[in-house]
C-alpha cells in the first residue's frame, strides 16, 4: 500500500469543536456535530459504504451518525466526490492525481472526505478510516470474529493518507462456506473484490468483476464420455452422453498407440474442435440464461496429469510452441480470435499439461485471463528459491498477457485426520505475495480450504487475516501482523499462541535446510514428536487459562490439529493416558461446536466420533504388569515396543502378545543371551544369560537384565541371535544431560516354547 500523509498548513494551530489543532473530533461522549453524505446519485457500493459507517461508528462510540443532517455550525463526512464535497475540497481535491483503486482520506475546514477513483474505492477509503485510523478488525468468516473497539471519543489526524493496494484483483476461496451472506460481508470488509457472486445476492456487495467464474475442469462437462472419478458430471444441456462410443478418435492416443477416455481430447482434429465449440457456447448460453448473469467462457483440462496427446499433429503443435499443452493453447487461441467480444477462462495448470506457456505467439489474444496453479511445486518452498521452474514459468505467462491470476495453494492436502495436523508457513505465504506483487500479477486466487480452513481450526483464521492484509500491501511484515492479529483474537493468550506458531514456522524451515520437501498431498511432519506434542499441549493449556473465558473455544479450535494427533498417536506410557482422554473429550465437544456454529459442508461432529470409534477399536496395549506397579511410580516407568518393519521372517502375530504382535526366532531350548549394545561406539552394556532352569515356558514373563545402566542415543536391547531387537534411545537426549545420566532397570518380556522365543514388549524403570 502506497501511504502518504499531509498536514493542511491551514489547520496548523486552529480550535477545533472537540479538539486540539492537527485533531478531528468525530463525536464525544455520546453527541456529533457530524452527518455523513454521499450525493443524491450516490453508487449501490457507495450507499452500502454509508452503511458500514454508521454501523461501525454507532458499535463503537453509541452515536448515530445520520444523513445529509442540517445541523447550524455542523461538519460533514463526505462519502464519495458529490458536488457539493467538490465545492468545498475545490482545487484540493486529488482524483486527477489518483490511479486506480486508490483511495483517500482527506480533512479541509472541519469536513472528512472518504472518496478514491474506481467502483469500489469509496467504500475502501471508508474501511481504511475503520481499520487503519480507527483500530477495527474482521477476523473470521465464521462469525464471531469482529473487533469494533470501544470510544468515548473519536478521533482522528486531519491531513491526507492515500492508500492503493498491491493487485487489483484479490481473493481466497470460500466455497466450504455456508453461510454465504456471513463470509461474503467478511471477505468485502477483508477488500476482497472476486469470488463475491455466491449464493443470493447482497445489495452493495458488488464484484470488481461483472463476470462469474472462472470455473475448472470443465472439458468433461461439454464433452461427455470420459471416465474417471477425476472427472465432472456431464451437463444435462449436452444431448450426446458418450461421445468417445462413436468418436474415439476425438479422444487422446496414448502412448501405446490406443485412444483412451481417461485422459484428454486430441486437439488438433478439426472436427472435435467444431463439436467442442459448440458445446461450449451451449453450456454457458444455457448457464446464463437460468442465473441471469454472465460468465467466463472456461475451458480447460480434465484434473489428471498424462501427457496429452501421442497422435503426430498433437505431437507437432507440441513443438512448435515448445510446451506439452501445444495442441490445446493452438485450439483457445483461435478459439479467442474467432469470438473477440467473449472474454475467456483457462488454467495454467500441471507441468506436464498447460502450466508451461507457448513460445513464439506473435499476436497473444486480448480475451483471455489465464489462472495459473502451480500444483506440482513445493508446498513448503518458495517461488524464489525452491519454486523457481513455476516462478519462470509464471514470468513467461506475463509476457505474454497481464491478466494472469495465481491459483495458489497455501496448505498441503492429504490429512486422514478430521483435522489436520498443525502446521505454520507465514513466512513462504509472504515470500511468495510479494514475489507476485513484484511481477504484477493482476489475481489472487488462493485456494485456502486445507491445513483447518474449512473448519476454521489450527491456525488457518490468522494464515486468512494475514494473506488479506499482504493482498493490500506485501511490504508489511508478517510476524507484525501474526501479532496484530493474536493481541486481538487471543487477548492475554497472545504469547502462547505465537510462540506454538513461531516453533511450527521454525521447524518447517530447519526440515527445508535439510533438503526436506512437501508436496501436494503431503503429511510427513517431522516435528509430530511425543516431546513436542507433550510441550504444546501444555503451553496450549496455559493459553487457555489466560484468554477471556468467553473465547476460550478459539483456543480450542487453535489446538484440534493438535488434538487430533495426540488422539492418533500410540502412547506406551501410562502417566500420558489422563491427557489423551481430555483430548478426545475436547475433540467432541469442539466438533459439536463447529456444527452448530460454522455449519460445515459435512459434519466436523460425525467425521470426530468415526476417528475416536477407530482409535477405540485399535488392540490396545496390555497393562504394565503389576510385578512392576508393585515396586515403582507409573511416572518411572517406560514402555519398549518391538517395530513392525522388522524383517518378515522376525515378525509374529500371537493371541498372547502385547496388542497381539511379537518378535520371535528359533531357540534350541537350552540357553538365551540377552544384552544391550550401542553401534556408535561398539560398546556392549549390561546383559543376562539365562539357562534352562531360569526359563519359564509357555508365556509371557519378565526378565531382569543383570544391572542398571545409563543410556546412548543409539542403544539397543538385543536378544538370542539378533533377530529380537528394541530400541532404547528415544529416552535419551544427546542434549540433555540429565537424560544422559539417568540410569535403568531394563526388563523383557518373553515367552519361550519348545523351538521359539518370542518377545513383544519391554520396560525401563528409572533405577534407585
């Protein structure tokens, strides 16, 4: 956002009604000299904008600012540049100065002025006053988020601010939504411009955009006859439902030389491309007509990722415009220049599709907005580092129209978890905003529904307010608005929640240096650890006992990710169990929450109680043996359990083991050897020998290795011929040295027979 700020040297050391010189005293203590006027042929947009004047304004201070009132001595806030707002700003008024979508606010002789050159930068000159000078914020599309601050008085600097955001067009994606007048309001206050015309439309709530759309992937529609469950519904105004029964040859040669329905069409048949534009024309002709509005003419390409077309023709158009999607760029563009009035849709889309531009078009077509989607880069790099091949490919689209849109996805998909686990990427989501805004893409598009945002959980609410704020001006700095934003949704609990994202942010950087990767459907955080699910639930704990009462479901809905691993996750100690149970009775109550609030798409409280139903159902883990609960606290007890990626010949399944799974080898039925050992330094620990006489047969007994020792971060426990092996090291730090002197009783559970030992379990118990 472009600032600048100038004090009227008229102003300088005058009396105002309700302030000092340099101040504008909007109202005080429940009474205004103020109206606010708009203009007899005022906007839709700019009499809504009057609206969320008055209403903010009346939230904040009690007072009514009414309209156009004729009050002796009174001051006016002009909405907009009536003729009368003209007369009294006269040659100090700045729209010949202004670019697009820039907005203004001005003061002159007592009078505020809110006004900007574009369709909606009135009412953006009104939002900038509310947020940006009055301290108002809209935090959540599901309701219950809004921050109006209380006023005694208002007040605010006379001079000019001017203000322009970064793209013209900006959006996140919110068709998980149901509510749509409730996210609709919050996106406009948020000065989202696209994605609006969902649902009923709302007086005042206008698009920058006159078209709905762009849609995606919508070639199986007009063309029926593709299978795959990647595909869409074909459109019931199509009367020909499978046209790859009577021509296949419309359709993709494979590699093998077979045209197949389960990829795309073959663009470069003259008769397909006939076909294809008829339908295409009928299915928005027919879409049109029924909702009354128009649309981008989209077409694009089914969602699956083969290389299109093996036929010659398609294999030429390939090369000619050196890019995989040669044959369909060939087809959209003479597709454009023979309907020059219709304003067409297409995605940029898989580098082995359409991502990658044409080379050498000499005369790109002027209406065509091209929405690119880099699916296959990393979700955990940037466009300026990791990301570079779909940052060379965004530049070359550029060049070639600048009406390009970046459909960007900030979270990975891919969770098998009602929700997600916790993750934290502020800093790739900033990097890659101001790369766009540098490069002068005209859209944001972000497909923000993973990671929690559907549900409004884990820390997608403040991932949404700070993209929304970036969209306005990249140059501000992330962590500044994470802390806006936690200081005024988390009040007391700020610095809890912070510190949680902060370390989610510095882990996905540490696994970044070590070459580590996430794509698309990615899950593999390294950081889901015992000890930091352990930490975080007690810094989210605390977090709770600091926030206003009133919100501590925000808290909660923060946690759920983290919640839902802790449910997840196989806890051998029993001093744990307490927590896990509190965590699945917070998932349930905070799911049945979500329902009743957020009214999700499908029920967050059916999706929480089949996860928990299937936890329950897993074999659970034997007790500790009261042998041991005898003798020692359950806090110094550590369970042991043998891995289930052991060689195949080791592993056992045994109605008698713990959670009915052992490791077992032959055993000749006279002696066992038993020991530790740590390969880093070739140094073998404590162990025991038992003999025939020491051997109990037929079940499971406990074995006492011969002394206590301390730990390594390598050690194991190893048993017989090597096949039986636990490891030991998890309990042991390499900075930790309180860890790294604790000693331990190491106990092993085994059951011998006549030709076999099984082991299934072992146990540590701090020494005394």
């Amino acid at each position: 956002m472009i600032f600048q700020k100038v004090l009227a040297a008229s102003f300088l050391g005058a009396v105002c009604l309700y302030g000092f010189a340099g101040n504008l005293t909007l109202c005080r203590e429940g009474k205004t000299d103020y109206g606010i006027h708009c203009g007899k042929t005022a906007s839709e947009v700019d009499r809504f904008a009057v609206e969320e004047l008055q209403t903010h304004l009346k939230a904040m201070s009690g007072v009514f600012f009414g309209m156009d009132r004729e009050i002796p001595g009174g001051k006016t806030i002009f909405v907009g540049l009536s003729p009368d707002a003209l007369k009294i700003l006269g040659k100090d008024c700045l729209i010949g100065q202004l670019h697009d979508q820039e907005a203004v606010i001005q003061t002159k002789d007592g009078h505020l002025f809110l006004y900007g050159k574009g369709r909606h930068v009135n009412l953006y000159a009104v939002y900038e006053l509310l947020e940006n000078q009055l301290g108002c914020r809209w935090f959540s599309g599901f309701g219950n988020g809004d921050f109006i601050p209380a006023k005694k008085s208002i007040t605010i600097p006379e001079g000019i601010v001017r203000s322009r955001y970064a793209f013209p067009l900006r959006s996140l994606m919110n068709w998980f939504h149901t509510d749509k007048n409730r996210v609709r309001l919050f996106a406009y206050r948020n000065r989202q411009n696209i994605l609006l015309n969902i649902g009923t439309p709302q007086p005042g709530i206008v698009q920058a955009v006159d078209l709905k759309g762009p849609a995606c992937h919508v070639l199986s529609r007009i063309m029926p006859g593709f299978k795959g469950r990647h595909n869409n519904q074909a459109a019931s105004c199509i009367e020909i439902k499978d046209y790859y029964a009577i021509h296949p040859e419309w359709f993709s040669l494979d590699e093998h030389g077979k045209r197949v329905n389960n990829r795309q069409l073959c663009f470069s048949n003259p008769e397909l491309r006939k076909e294809l534009t008829k339908n295409l024309f009928l299915y928005y002709k027919t879409l049109e007509t029924k909702e009354k509005s128009r649309y981008y003419h989209t077409l694009d390409l089914n969602d699956i990722a083969y290389n299109m077309c093996y036929c010659n023709n398609c294999q030429a158009l390939q090369k000619k415009y050196r890019t995989p999607g040669g044959s369909f760029f060939d087809y959209l563009f003479e597709l454009c220049a023979a309907y020059p009035d219709v304003e067409f849709a297409t995605l940029a889309y898989q580098t082995s599709l359409t991502q990658r531009p044409p080379a050498g078009l000499k005369n790109p077509p002027k209406n065509l907005t091209v929405i690119f989607c880099p699916i296959n880069g990393l979700f955990s790099g940037t466009l300026d580092k990791e990301n570079l091949r779909d940052r060379n490919d965004l530049e070359a689209w550029l060049k070639i129209t600048p009406k390009v849109w970046v459909w960007y996805y900030p979270n990975t998909y891919g969770s098998k978890l009602p929700v997600p686990a916790p993750l934290a990427n502020f800093e790739r989501l900033a990097a890659d905003i101001r790369t766009m805004a540098r490069l002068k893409v005209e859209g944001t598009y972000f497909e923000h529904d993973a990671g929690g945002a559907s549900s409004g959980t884990n820390l997608s609410e403040m991932q949404t307010y700070v993209m929304y704020k970036l969209f306005q001006d990249p140059s501000l700095d992330e962590k500044k608005l994470m802390r806006d934003f936690a200081v005024h949704y988390y009040g007391k609990a700020a610095d809890s929640v912070l510190q949680f994202a902060f370390e989610l942010e510095q882990y996905r950087k540490n696994f970044i240096a070590r070459g580590g990767k996430w794509f698309y459907s990615t899950q593999n955080y390294d950081y889901l650890t015992e000890e930091n699910f352990l930490r975080w639930n007690r810094l989210l704990d605390d977090a709770a006992t600091k926030i206003d009462p009133a919100h501590t479901i925000r808290i909660d809905l923060l946690r759920m990710g983290l919640d839902c691993c802790i449910a997840d996750h196989q806890w051998t100690q029993m001093q744990y169990f307490p927590m896990v149970k509190k965590c699945k009775e917070r998932l349930m109550r905070t799911a049945e929450y979500i329902d009743r609030r957020h009214k999700p798409v499908s029920s967050m409280a059916k999706s929480v109680k089949k996860f928990l139903a299937e936890i329950d159902r897993r074999i659970p883990l034997k007790p500790v043996p009261e042998e041991l609960l005898s003798k020692y606290p359950v806090d110094d007890i550590r369970v042991l359990l043998p891995s289930r990626n052991a060689q195949k010949k080791y592993r056992a399944e045994d109605p008698e083991a713990n959670q009915k799974y052992a490791l077992a080898e032959p055993w000749d039925g006279k002696k066992f050897s038993m020991g530790t050992y740590s390969p880093s330094i070739k140094r073998y620990g404590p162990g025991r020998a038992l003999s025939a006489a020491n051997i109990v047969k037929g079940k499971y007994v406990l074995y006492k290795l011969n002394r206590s020792t301390t730990l390594s971060p390598d050690m194991i426990w190893w048993g017989g011929r090597w096949g039986l092996v636990l490891r030991m090291g998890e309990f042991c730090k390499h900075d930790d040295p309180v860890s790294l002197k604790q000693k331990w009783d190491i106990y092993i559970s085994l059951k011998f027979t006549d030709d076999k030992v099984y082991m299934d379990r072992g146990f540590l118990v701090k020494a005394k």
